[in-house]
C-alpha cells in the first residue's frame, strides 16, 4: 500500500527495525516496525476517513493496562505530527509475526472514542516463527530431510496478502491478515497440490516448482479479486 510521508513531520522513533522506547516514563518496550501515513492535501486538511497506523512489536503479551500507556502514547504522538487527525490505529503483533498480518492486539482511536482488541489466537504463529529459526540452526541431515518435497515452504500473495505455510508431514496453516491461522493439510500430485481445510472445500493449486509459485484459479478468488492468485515462496 502506497504511503505518502508529509516532509515537515519529524518521527521521534529511530528507524524501521531499530528497538524503540518512547521518552514517557513507564511506556512499555516496542520496536517500530512501519507507519502508514493519511493523506494530508496541500493546505494541511485531513479527511475524516483518513487512518494514521502504526505497526509495532513487542517481546510478549501484556496486560491490557499496558497497552493502554502503549495507545496513549501514540494517540498524543500521532496528534503531535498531524494536526487534526481523528482516527489512530496501531497495530501490536507479537515478536517475529508481523509479517504473518496477524495482531495481537488492535488500539484504535476513533473520534472521542478508544478500543483495545485483543486477538488471543495469534499467539498460534509462534510454531510457525520458531519452525522458521529452528530449520536455519538444524544439522545437514535434518534439513535435507525438511524439503524432500520442494513444495515445503511458506508462500505469500501480494494482492491477497494471505500465506500459505506448507510441511513436510502434509500439515499445514493457511494464514488470512487480521485473522487467525487455519490448519491444513495437503497432498501434491506432479504440479497440482489439493489443499484441505477444516470447514470448507479443498482448493486446488498448481505448483511451479522452477518459479516457485503456487497458482490459485478457485471461483471463491475470481470472485473475490476478479483474477487467479499467485503465491510466491519466500
């Protein structure tokens, strides 16, 4: 998503994936992991409907009094750098999942109105997380075992910004942004990979092994996106 940074806002974070801690006292520790900016027209007026978001992580949940110093701190910050703005949202994920889209837990401010939603689920990315560090410290022998299939891996769609997480024991997770992990399981045949999910029809993807993709042509995606997916292996 296209960003646009107004030049006269100066950030009091240091740079995307440098740890951060802000200078109120007893604010906990955060690392700062991106900023959406709202559109801001020449003369300065913001839109009503326009988001300022930030994305952060954190080493471990918390209680919901410290996400509240967490909310508060940003609500005075983003109010600091952009005059005017009603609607602050930042997203909290837990250390390592971030680029799964899956919060832990959303602090919105919207007018004169404040929420904390905690999403207890994402706490299921950690198998995933730690499976992904543990595969890079694992011997020889192991890791040779791991992609026997070179279908095993973790996929990610740029337009759909879902994942798929596939192992070497057919399991799996499909991974939807803002919501929590799905279990599945799998089964390939030459290009074709028939994926199960718990509470819905198998999907059907062809898989690319030279590219390293995976093409999803389901109805439910033409419908939804007006084109096929494409999941590329990261």
């Amino acid at each position: 998503m296209k960003k646009i940074i107004v030049s006269f806002v100066t950030l009091l974070f240091v740079s995307c994936g440098e740890s951060s801690k802000s200078p109120i006292l007893n604010v906990p520790d955060y690392k700062l992991v991106s900023i959406e900016s709202p559109k801001v027209s020449p003369n300065g007026y913001i839109s009503p409907t326009q988001n300022l978001e930030y994305k952060i992580e954190i080493d471990h949940p918390m209680q919901k009094d410290s996400l509240e110093l967490l909310q508060n701190y940003f609500i005075n910050k983003g109010k600091e750098d952009y005059a005017g703005i009603n609607k602050v949202i930042v997203r909290v994920f837990l250390k390592g999942t971030s680029a799964y889209g899956v919060p832990y837990a959303s602090l919105i401010l919207i007018g004169d109105n404040k929420n904390i939603d905690i999403n207890e689920g994402a706490k299921k990315l950690d198998p995933v997380k730690e499976e992904a560090t543990t595969a890079k410290e694992e011997s020889y022998k192991s890791a040779v075992e791991e992609v026997k299939d070179p279908l095993i891996g973790r996929y990610y769609c740029e337009r759909s910004r879902d994942w798929y997480v596939f192992k070497s024991d057919n399991s799996g997770q499909f991974i939807m942004s803002g919501v929590p992990p799905t279990d599945i399981t799998w089964k390939r045949k030459g290009n074709i990979v028939t994926v199960t999910f718990t509470y819905s029809d198998p999907v059907k993807l062809k898989f690319d092994e030279k590219k390293g993709t995976l093409e999803e042509s389901s109805k439910e995606a033409l419908e939804i996106y007006g084109t096929k997916l494409i999941f590329k292996k990261q």
